[in-house]
C-alpha cells in the first residue's frame, strides 16, 4: 500500500486497539476490514481506500460518543443527532479522514444484523456479515466484487466463525431475509464472472477456489429453511423494488 494507505491502515487498527482497552466492542468493516483478513502476504486486488467504517453494539452508543472526541475526531452533528441510534460519522480534526459507524446492525440496501456477534473477532465485523455487508449493495461496482472476490479467495467457508466464512450465519440472515437473498444471489453470479476475467493476476487453481467457494454458499441458499415472509416475498420476485436506495451522505 501507498504511504496514506498504510496510515489510514494504521488508523482503522489504531481506533480498534484503543477501542479494546476500554471495552468497546469497536469493529472494522468495508474494504479496510477486508483487507485485514488477507494474510497471505500480498493483497490480491490491489486498491485504493477511502474511509474508515465500523460498527459497534447499541449498548455502547453513549460509550463510543465519548471515545470518538478523544481519538481526534468531531461529530457530524446535524447527522449524528438525527440519526444517533443506529449511525453515527466522524470525521478527523486534522486529517482527512471520515469514520463511519453502524450502531446494533449494518443498514444500507438491506439490513444485517450485528448484536451479540461483534466478539467473534478482535478486529473486524465476523466474515460472514463481512461477506454480507459486501454482497447486500444493490448496484455491485467493480471494486466491491474485487474485495468480495479477494474474501473468497483468502479465507475459507464453513459451518462456524473461527477463520471461516459462516455460511449457516449467511444461510440463517438470507433464510429470513429474501431481498437479502436474491441481492446477495445476484452478485455471487457477478463475483463469478469477475474472477473469470483472464485480466485478474489468478492462477487457474485460485479462480477455481472463488467459484468452489461461491457454489458452497449457492448450495446452501437451495436447501436453507425459509421464513414465511420470505416465501412470501419470493411469489412477489422482482416486480417490486426488494432494496432500499442509499444517498451519499453530506458533512
């Protein structure tokens, strides 16, 4: 990584470590977050980021309101007082730098819920709402299918959180959830044809693993219980829009 993206590397593990000597459950998620799980010595997809996003437990939103300050950092206030309870941004005194922060679960085109799962890993969010915080965006840029690939690739699927990709947890959040669901579908389908892109610095072996690892999560979808207003939703398909619409968020 470049200069500044090493700092605002740096920054992201800064703000949790502070976070843990405190007791707040402060976890890293969006392409920072991602990027911390892969471990193999080089990024896959090397990028640019942005800003720093986090989450943490509704419990501790007072907690965080004064952790924030004391780190450099000032409150978007108009935004924060109208929407405190569930997200709050900060940005840095000095640098240019914004934080922004899920409070009990992470809402943009569709809802993940995050309580009572922030402990799962010291620093970010656990990989399966990771993989969901990704999956969920309704208009799938390239960037984001790249840092879904990268996840795919870097870390395995299976059936708990211990360095894995939960997919019972996927399984049990799309079960409940078809918008959640049929978004998700789509851009697996989207990650696949991406990681085919003969352009991509993959072996044969590693494209091979994305798509093993894409049809792991597929598979699951078919046989996974279903929730009645899933099954529900599911006779409406796609003839009603099934995501919100997220607007950029003004200083």
């Amino acid at each position: 990584m470049t200069s500044m993206q090493t700092n605002i590397f740096d920054e992201m593990k800064r703000l949790v470590s502070a976070a843990n000597e405190r007791a707040l459950l402060l976890r890293a998620l969006g392409g920072l977050a991602v990027r911390a799980h892969l471990t193999s010595g080089r990024p896959v997809f090397v990028r640019e980021y942005g800003d720093l996003d986090f989450a943490i437990g509704a419990e501790q939103r007072r907690d965080l309101e004064e952790f924030m300050p004391s780190m450099g950092y000032s409150a978007y206030k108009q935004f924060n007082l109208l929407n405190g309870a569930t997200r709050q941004i900060y940005g840095h005194d000095q640098m240019e730098v914004k934080v922004d922060i899920f409070v009990g679960a992470f809402e943009m085109c569709h809802k993940i819920p995050l309580e009572g799962r922030l402990h799962l890993h010291p620093v970010t969010i656990p990989l399966a709402e990771l993989l969901l915080t990704k999956a969920q965006i309704a208009e799938l840029n390239r960037k984001d299918a790249l840092d879904i690939a990268s996840l795919l690739l870097c870390v395995e699927t299976g059936l708990d959180d211990h360095e894995k990709i939960n997919i019972l947890r996927i399984a049990q959040l799309c079960g409940q959830d078809w918008g959640l669901y049929k978004t998700t579908s789509i851009n697996l389908k989207r990650v696949a044809e991406v990681a085919r892109e003969e352009s991509l610095p993959l072996t044969e072996a590693e494209r091979s693993l994305v798509q093993k690892r894409i049809a792991e999560i597929q598979r699951v979808f078919e046989t996974m219980p279903k929730s009645v207003q899933w099954k529900l939703r599911d006779k409406v398909g796609t003839r009603v829009r099934w995501y919100a619409e997220v607007e950029e968020v003004a200083r």
